[in-house]
C-alpha cells in the first residue's frame, strides 16, 4: 500500500530493498523506515543461502563508515561477491583499504581539491547557460536529458580535455556502467542476462573494454603532448616520484565517467523533481537565491543517489545487541540514514533552509568520501542558479522514469512544461 507523506510516496512497508526493480516504483522509503524501527541490523537471505546485512539508522551507518578497520571495502562495494581475480582486475581505490587506499588517493586527489574546483567556476557557468539557451528553444522537454545530463556531460570533457564530439558517446557508456542494471541503458543488463563473460571488467559490462581502448589512446596521446586536463595531471607522477599504474589508471578513468557524471546528474534531478513538488519551496528559492547554498545540501540529502556501499566485516562485531561474524557482508544504506528522524527533523520534509543536514551523499566520516563532492556540489549549484532567473514558471508533464537500479537511485526521464521570462 503506498502512504503519502509530505507529497512523498514512502512507498510498500514490506518492499524487497534489495530488488533492482523495486526502485523503478520510487523510494521504498516506509520499508526503510519498518527496519530502522524494528530491525536496524537485518539479515538478509539470499538465494545463495550466504546471505547478508542491511544497516539503515544513521547512527549505525556512521559507527560503521568511521570503522574500516572492521567494516573492510577490499571484497568489493556491491552486493556482488567476487572472487580474489575478479577484485584484483576491477579494483579501484573505492575497494582499498589502508594504507594502500591512501597511498592511491594521493595520486588521484589534487585535481579535485577546493582550490583546483573553484577555478572552473567561470568555465562552468558558461557551459551551464550554453546548455539552457539550447533548451530555451522548447517549452516542454525532458529535464534529465536536455538539462541534467548535459551540464555534467561537458564539464566532464572540459575536466578530461577530450572532444566535445565524444562527450555523448562517453556518457553513454557511463550509462551503461553505472546503469548496467537498466536494460534501457545496456543490453546486458545484469540480473537479467548472463554477465559471466565480463566478470573481470568494472562493472561487469563489455561496455568497459571500449572505455579502457578509449582512455589508453587518450593517456598515450597525453604523454607526447601534455595539456592542462585531467588526464595529464593523473598521468604526472607525485613528488614522491609515485605513478599511478596503467591498469589503475583504466580502472580510475571508468569511474570518472561512470560515477562522476550520472551521480551529478541524477542529483540534479532528484533536486528539480523536489521542487515541482514541494512548489513553496520553488518559490522561495526563486525569490530568495542566496539560499542556493543550504537548497544543495537538501537536495543531496534528498536524493542520496548512492544509495548504498557494501563493506566486509574482517572480525566479529556487535552492533545494536546483534553479532555480525567475520566475512559477512554489510550494506551501508545510505539511503535509510538520510531520513532517520533520530538525525534530521522533518526528513519527509524538503526544506531548503535546513540547517542541521550532515547527509551521507558523499560518504560521511568515511576515509572513502568522495573526492568529487567540491565539483558535484558546484555544478548543482551554478545549474540552478542559472536556470531559475530564466523561468516564470515549470510543472511536471508527465510521469517520471526510474532507473532500474538497488545501488544508484535515479530519475532517467522527466517531462517538464516551462514558461521561461521574456
């Protein structure tokens, strides 16, 4: 039975959280809430037989990402067991502990620092307003594909120093990565079809072979001719003297794609689509922007795309009176922590002046926080300061789409009827 609640659908109290397909219906946001009441440490069975843990309160999904030294990424970060082969060849330093997870964010961190991501401001804004003069021309479109999707998609290409022209044809490999549970975005969708074959490719998709072809000829043509990009900074080594390795590098670069642009943009939506339905919330945006930057945070919150990451416990631990053995798997739900009333007031409430909203959107008190929330949390920004000024008004057109997906919650589609200021 689906209960609203504050204009949202929190959804079946009994939903399998763990089923790709139940995303496509919307948040099972009142499933979330029965297990944070009754069962906050719950196993799962699997078909499998092994089995494995969901943590939903917040103050669990802390104690846990604040604890690698117990709750290990090195098995992997998806539901997906993999063998000792499949981790070496997939890895990147999101399945890493330390210290070997330190020594590699060194090499890879820089260009996403504060000082690096507030120099693309400029470059930014002007690939933002490029991207809305282009959709000024319509008055209903799709907001996903016309807006959110092309921001990110071009800064992207401006970070790499790739051509414009492969900026859609990367994304839509991304597509098929970090949807690669979607069968409109790859046609080995997994759960679906059989992915055995690609077992040792990130993301289990043949998609990735074109991506690491892609990345060496890029990273080849960088070494004879260096440019003031991305690709080059990765390649440059430390002043240690550390090089990140090519098979490394390849692995890094898929995330990149995968990760950096679709989690930007199906932020960018969840963010529109909490808007037309909170429409006070719109309008005190629109009348007051300087509230833009607490309106971002609510927004991650909200939409808390990743909405889980798997750890592996390396010993016996107790949480909650509940024993989690060595080896098991445990989901950190993100997902269920953003909307704990024991941490945020109203969560069901989207509320763009919030104040205490230290959401999980990027890996709180976690030595695997995202080192590109300072560009994700600019671009978010810059879209919907630009856009906003531009309109007089905008309401849904239609019925959104979901991304088939257990890991990244997105809206694919949504159909949007503007009346933009004269």
């Amino acid at each position: 039975m689906m209960t609203p609640l504050n204009n949202v659908d929190t959804g079946d109290p009994n939903a399998d959280i763990l089923s790709p397909d139940t995303y496509t219906q919307g948040i099972p946001h009142a499933a979330f809430e029965k297990l944070r009441q009754e069962s906050p440490v719950h196993w799962h069975e699997d078909e499998d037989g092994e089995g494995l843990w969901s943590l939903t309160r917040y103050e669990d999904v802390i104690e846990a990402s604040s604890n690698p030294e117990v709750f290990s990424s090195a098995r992997g970060i998806r539901i997906e067991n993999m063998t000792d082969e499949e981790i070496e060849a997939r890895k990147t330093m999101m399945e890493m502990d330390r210290p070997e997870h330190t020594t590699y964010r060194r090499l890879v961190q820089p260009p996403f620092l504060p000082r690096f991501v507030n120099t693309y401001e400029d470059t930014l804004r002007v690939l933002a307003k490029e991207v809305l003069d282009e959709a000024k021309s319509n008055t209903e479109f799709d907001f996903v594909i016309d807006v959110a999707r092309q921001l990110p998609m071009r800064m992207l290409g401006t970070l790499l120093g790739v051509p414009d022209k492969d900026g859609p044809w990367l994304v839509g490999i991304g597509d098929a990565l970090i949807g690669n549970s979607d069968p409109e975005f790859t046609d080995v969708p997994v759960g679906i079809v059989d992915t055995d074959d690609y077992r040792l490719m990130p993301f289990r998709s043949p998609h990735s072979y074109k991506l690491f072809d892609y990345a060496a000829k890029q990273a080849a043509d960088r070494r004879k001719n260096p440019k003031d990009d991305l690709i080059t900074r990765l390649l440059e080594p430390t002043r240690e003297g550390d090089v990140l390795p090519e098979h490394d590098y390849k692995n890094f670069f898929t995330l990149m794609v995968a990760a950096g642009n679709d989690t930007t943009r199906y932020t960018m939506a969840a963010g529109m689509h909490a808007l037309l339905t909170h429409p006070d919330q719109l309008k005190k945006l629109k009348e007051n922007p300087d509230l833009m930057p607490t309106a971002v945070e609510e927004m991650l919150r909200w939409g808390s795309v990743t909405m889980h990451f798997r750890r592996t416990a390396k010993s016996d631990y107790t949480m909650n009176g509940t024993t989690i053995k060595a080896g098991d798997r445990v989901l950190l739900w993100y997902m269920g922590a953003d909307y704990d009333s024991n941490e945020f007031d109203n969560p069901y409430t989207f509320d763009i002046t919030r104040q205490h909203n230290p959401h999980m959107a990027f890996g709180l008190k976690s030595p695997h926080k995202c080192i590109g929330e300072h560009l994700a949390r600019i671009e978010i920004k810059i879209l919907f300061e630009e856009f906003l000024p531009m309109i007089d008004s905008i309401e849904l057109d239609g019925e959104t789409d979901r991304l088939r997906s257990n890991f990244i919650a997105g809206i694919k589609h949504m159909p949007v009827k503007v009346k933009w200021s004269s």
